[in-house]
C-alpha cells in the first residue's frame, strides 16, 4: 500500500497543533489527510503530461480549514462537531485511520490510495443516523466537467446547479486491474464484498483526466460551487445504531 509521512499542518486559533498525513502510492501521486476534522487535504495526480494537478479545493495550512469547515468533510449527522476537533490518528496497513467520541457518538474513518490510483474513504459511526463524505474539486485542475451518474433517467451533462440523484442500487461493475483495491486477495478492500455501487463518472475533457466515482449509500450530491464543484454521498441508514460506508474515488487519464 501507499507510503504515509507524518508533519506538522500548522496552529489553530486557540493554539492546537494539527497534523498533516501524506500517503504516496508508486506512481508519485498523493493523498493528503489532516486530522483537523479528519479530512482530506489534497489529492495530487499526475496527468499524462506527468504534470501535477491538484485536484481540490486547498489551503496551505490547518487555519485555512478552520475558516471553511465544508472543505474535504466526512459529516456525522450533519453536525459541526466533529469538523471542529482533532481526532486520534493511527497509520495502518491501509493508510491512516482517525477516530473521535463526541456526545455518546463514536466515528471512525479509513483513508487509502492504492498503486491505480483509488482513493478509498472507509467510514463508520455509532448513535448515529447518517454519516457522509464531501470533497470539493477544483475547477482549474478539472475545468469544464461533465457528469454521467448512475441514476434512472438521468443523461450526461455539464455539472451545473445543484442536484441530488439516487444512485440505482446493484453491485458496482469494475474492470479489475493490477494494483486496484480487491485484485489482490490479500488487499483489505474489496468492491463488492464492500457493497459499493457505481455512483458517477465524471470527465474533464481541457484535462483528459477521469473521475469515476464509487459509494455504498444512496445518494450522490453534486453541486456547482465556487471555484469548483462538490461531490457528497449521503443516505446510510441504521437500524441497530451502527453506520458503515465507503466512497471510493478513481482517477485515470484518458488517452
């Protein structure tokens, strides 16, 4: 799995000191998470060109995320708590995993990118109603997007507005290459042992890179914002109180 470095990501205002968690798989590109709120700081790919593009909206250090709490956000019931803290950090065999206790509400989370270049957000949640994911992608590394989701009646189109689609509901179909998170047996994710389902996919034509997207909730968000577009997963329900969910994001040049 990825190579995980361990940095300082700067000072809150009330003087708490944030981490910052590099993952690099064996192609170069990175995954950044914090533990500030447990959130994913940037994502580096390089394009065919072997130029870097940063693919999110970013700031340089954990003050800028302080100040916009929506960015790179795994929600828990929708509230701001658990933005607003630093969780427990732990570097695993997948990458790193974050945990934090708020209010009898216990939240877990997993992130990992393999050598084909998925990013794998795994997460959980107890006492909980829902829990879900949000990035937010930037327009100038995918400029002019299209967006084909995986929902009845829906045709691709420009990524424009706000729009909520319902994922149609069956096993995610996945073209199983070397390196990709359930190839190898011994790998600890697996498409669909892990129930997820094709979500999007979305194709920035000016930068030839793919975004295919992955979940096993119910819904995709997808909203035009500025400077970018947001991608949230949303609708886990719970019976017995326990949550658990991944989102699963691939990115390819397209030739």
């Amino acid at each position: 799995m990825a190579n995980v470095k361990q940095e300082s990501f700067g000072k809150l205002s009330d003087g708490r000191e944030a981490k910052i968690f590099t993952l690099r798989n064996n192609k170069g590109n990175e995954l950044k998470v914090t533990d500030y709120g447990a959130r994913i700081v940037s994502i580096r790919f390089r394009d065919k060109s072997f130029t870097n593009k940063f693919l999110l909206k970013s700031y340089e250090d954990v003050s800028g995320y302080e100040k916009d709490a929506a960015a790179g956000i795994v929600f828990v019931d929708e509230g701001e708590e658990f933005s607003k803290i630093i969780w427990d950090a732990q570097t695993i065999i997948e990458g790193v995993k974050f945990t934090a206790e708020i209010d009898g509400k216990h939240a877990e989370i997993i992130y990992s990118i393999s050598n084909d270049n998925e990013v794998s957000i795994t997460y959980e949640a107890t006492g909980a109603e829902d829990i879900s994911t949000q990035l937010v992608f930037s327009a100038d590394a995918l400029p002019d997007s299209d967006i084909s989701p995986y929902a009845e009646g829906v045709a691709k189109g420009k990524i424009a507005g706000k729009n909520i689609y319902n994922i149609i509901d069956k096993p995610a179909e996945v073209l199983m290459e070397v390196g990709m998170f359930g190839y190898d047996p011994g790998c600890p994710i697996d498409y669909l042992e892990a129930g997820l389902k094709n979500a999007a996919d979305i194709f920035s034509a000016p930068s030839s890179i793919d975004v295919k997207v992955y979940a096993t909730q119910n819904n995709l968000h997808v909203n035009e914002v500025e400077g970018g577009f947001a991608i949230k997963t949303s609708g886990t329900k719970s019976a017995d109180g326990k949550i658990k969910s991944q989102t699963v994001y691939v990115f390819k040049n397209r030739k």
